[in-house]
C-alpha cells in the first residue's frame, strides 16, 4: 500500500516534530564546518569544544611514521598492503581497497571481506585480483573480493572470494552473515574489453569457500552502477544505491518474492527478475514532490516516500535511471556508502554541485521502513578550504558505532578523515590520513573506505583505498554522550 501525500501531510500535522524523530537514536546533526555552524565558530573550536564537553578522544597525534594520525592511547596495525603482503596462493594483495565486513570465523577468528574497487581490462592495474579458478565471472575484469582472517595470535592469511568483477564498491553485510558485493560499473559485453555484461550484485560467502564457486550475478538487484546494499532483516526488503549522475542515481528498494526464505545460498536459486525493483518518490509534509535530495536544507527534514516500479531493471536499452521522466521518481547526486542500524538504513549522499538544485559536502539520511520516511541526519556545507585540517567533507562509507552514533569514511577534497558523529549532532575526528601520494609542493592524500568493527567492538577496521591498505585500530572506546 502506497503513502499517499494526504496521508503523510496528515500525519506529519498532527505528530509535529516527533515525525523528524522517528525511527532513530536521534538526530544527527552537522559535523564541523556544516550549514548548522556560526560563521563566528571555527571548525577547529567546534571540534574542541566538543571534546571539552567529553565527546571524541582528543586531538589527533601525528604518525612519525607518516601514515595514521590517531588520539593519545589508540594504536594502529596494517593488516593488508597491496603489493607487499601476500595471498594464500602467493600473488602481491590488490590493490584499491573499498568496502568491508567483518565476520565471526571459525576458532576465534575474524573474517573480513574487502571490495577492490579496480574498473576496466586487467593490465591497467600492477595488483588486479587474481583470477583463482571456479571464482572468476569475466576473466577480463580486474576487480572482486578477499577475504581476510585475522587469528587470535594475530597472524592473517588471505585469499580470494570472487574474481572477474569490475569496481567493486561498498557492499553490504547479510544478516545470515555474507557479503554483497557491488560492482559500480555497468559496462556491457565488448565494452572495454570486457567479455560479459557488468552492474550487478554478487554473493560472497566468508566461511564457506565452497559456495563461491562459479559466481552467479544476482541480476534481480538490477544492473547499474552499484555502490552499497543493505538488508532488513525484519521486512526482508533490500536497499540499494546507485553512484551515478547525468542524470543523478536513484536510491532502491527490492522486494522479495512471496514466501522466499534467506538464507546462505537462497539468492542463487531466485529467477533473474524475482521480486520487485523500485525507486523512490519523496514528498514533504505539505505533499509537494520533492525533485532531489539535495533541496533538503535543514537537519531534520523529513520526506514521506513512496515506491515506483523499475520498468526495465537489466537496463537492456536504457540505464535504469533514464527510464523515468521528470517529476516520476526523486534523485540525488553521489549516493555512497549505507548501514542497517536502528531499525533502519542509513544512507550517504556524498556532495551535490552545479548538477543538482542545491549544493552540500555531504548528507546522511535516515530511512525508516515502518513510517516510510527519509529523515536527513547529517548535512556537511560546502567545505572553503578543504587543505585545511578540521573540516569533513564527502562522507563515503559509514557505521554505525557500538559506541552510539556513526563512523564515517571521508572521501573529499584535500585532507582525509575517520570522524564519528554523535546522536546529538557533536563531531569529532578518529583518524587522519598521513600517507602523502602526491609530490611536496602539490601533497595528495587517498580517501578512506571500508570502515566496520570486529563483532565485540574492540577493533575498527578501516582501508586506505590508494594504495590500498587495511588497518586495525585499537584504544580505549567509549560511548560517546548525546
């Protein structure tokens, strides 16, 4: 049954501000030189007096080693290194790091599965994922997956879960506990020298290797350019997003067919057009449609949301997002990284510019499926200067924090961050990234991706995608206030 306007007009009159509440911890507010700070207040005093309020961990310390700033009393270990650390098999770690998950293994163990975002015909690349026999889709495609054990002593072995993708992006965790992986390309076969059709969503089992074998496009899930999934593990309703513009990418819901059950295994026995593909049509609380999420300008805006049927969800002719006319479906530029967590989805929008009505550095919007809303929880202004140390921009991956709040991946301009953000809107820095890849006079710095926590919360887990590296980061965590 659709949310009509009416409906949500009424019920946004006669519940008030609760609507903007609903469904979450509270409202996420702007992180340092966002549209909801004083032009008087720097973001460096922002992020100082939040931290003399007893939010964060303190200032960032610098690496002598040059590679992760973290607060006094944390500590990080490289985990992966493309091109030094090595697989099972004895091939260099790929390189281009992205999304990650991290799994209880067998005997202690943590399982992490790790995207490589790699686009195009292998010999672009020095570290491709190599291509194991039984896991390859398209032996021309450079991307996949690998999974990561880490040992209780310590020690780490690696080795490929999936081979032959291209752009390997986000993803998204199951709650039966394997991996989506998304390729964000959607090249077709003879297209840059690839041999099968891309843009779709691919299994990726930790545990057992054995189900990996002869990878199996999920192509009910369509084909685009994928970024991130995650499933409600109540509803049994997929949600997807597309990183895409000209026009902006579309944000999805897939519904399972009556009666299918999850499980390990189930996606593969589905028809390649099971269930339902739709996007979203947002409307606000006087029933106007709303065009892109970028025209939301305010921290607790809500959206009433209704869903609209895909027409050709493999894009046979026509990219599914030019298969809607104007004032059909609502867009928004850069749609990233998303999390499932209390009771909803969280979703990134990483910037908007000249191609969508408004302009940002950033929003998090939070979907609830039972009130069928999209709230915005985080808006990032445009950054002025983002070689300057203090200010977020371009969120990317994100997690919610066992700690309270959320984890997020930046991947801006200039400087780069972990940076968490309370359920009060607080902000505080985790990590910087020191690792210089550019030149003195003109320095460079890779965007962090793929951060999640160990199952018991003591470790965070993040990657820096160039040249593509995985880290542990220890400390002393703590909930962080409201």
């Amino acid at each position: 049954m659709s949310l009509t306007r009416r409906d949500f007009a009424r019920n946004s009159a006669i519940t008030g501000a609760g609507v903007a509440l609903a469904g979450s911890a509270g409202v996420l507010a702007t992180a340092p030189n966002a549209l909801a700070s004083t032009e008087s207040e720097t973001a460096s005093e922002k992020s100082a007096d939040a931290h003399a309020g007893g939010v964060g961990y303190g200032p960032l310390v610098p690496d002598p080693k040059g590679l992760l700033a973290l607060p006094a009393g944390f500590k990080y270990r490289i985990i992966t290194y493309s091109g030094r650390t090595k697989l099972e098999s004895g091939e260099f770690t790929p390189s281009n790091h992205d999304g990650t998950a991290a799994f209880d293994g067998p005997r202690g163990t943590t399982l992490l599965v790790n995207n490589h975002e790699l686009k195009g015909p292998r010999a672009g690349w020095d570290h491709p994922v190599p291509l194991t026999e039984g896991l390859v889709y398209d032996p021309a495609a450079a991307g996949g997956c690998t999974v990561v054990e880490v040992r209780p002593g310590g020690q780490v072995a690696e080795w490929v879960g999936i081979a032959g993708t291209s752009t390997n992006c986000a993803g998204g965790s199951t709650p039966w506990g394997t991996w989506l992986t998304c390729e964000e390309n959607s090249d077709k076969a003879g297209t840059n020298g690839m041999t099968k059709d891309h843009g779709y969503v691919f299994e990726v089992d930790p545990i057992d290797r054995r189900a990996n074998k002869d990878p199996k496009p999920l192509k009910f899930f369509g084909r685009y350019d994928h970024e991130a999934v995650v499933i409600d593990p109540k509803r049994g309703h997929a949600y997807l997003t597309e990183d895409a513009a000209s026009p902006n990418g579309l944000f999805f819901r897939w519904t399972p067919p009556k009666g299918f059950e999850y499980g390990r295994g189930t996606f593969r026995k589905l028809a390649d057009d099971a269930g339902v593909l739709q996007a979203p049509k947002c409307f606000d609380s006087g029933g106007k449609f709303v065009d892109d999420l970028s025209r939301a300008t305010r921290i607790g805006t809500v959206y009433g949301v209704d869903w609209v049927d895909v027409p050709d969800r493999d894009a046979r002719t026509t990219p599914v997002r030019k298969q809607f006319a104007d004032g059909e479906i609502t867009r928004a530029r850069k749609l990233e990284g998303m999390w499932w967590g209390d009771g909803g989805a969280y979703v990134v929008s990483s910037y908007a510019r000249e191609e969508s009505p408004g302009r940002h550095d950033g929003q998090v919007w939070f979907y609830d499926p039972k009130r069928r809303t999209l709230t915005l929880k985080v808006l990032l202004g445009v950054n002025p200067d983002p070689s300057k140390d203090g200010a977020f921009d371009g969120p990317d991956n994100i997690t919610v924090s066992p700690y309270g709040g959320l984890v997020i991946a930046e991947d801006g301009e200039g400087v780069q961050h972990l940076f968490g953000a309370t359920d009060s809107g607080r902000t505080y820095p985790i990590a910087r990234n020191e690792l210089n890849i550019g030149t003195e006079e003109e320095p460079e710095y890779s965007e962090f991706a793929g951060v999640t926590f160990s199952c018991d919360g003591r470790t965070l887990y993040a990657n820096i995608q160039t040249p593509g590296i995985m880290l542990a980061i220890t400390g002393p965590w703590k909930r962080q206030r409201r």
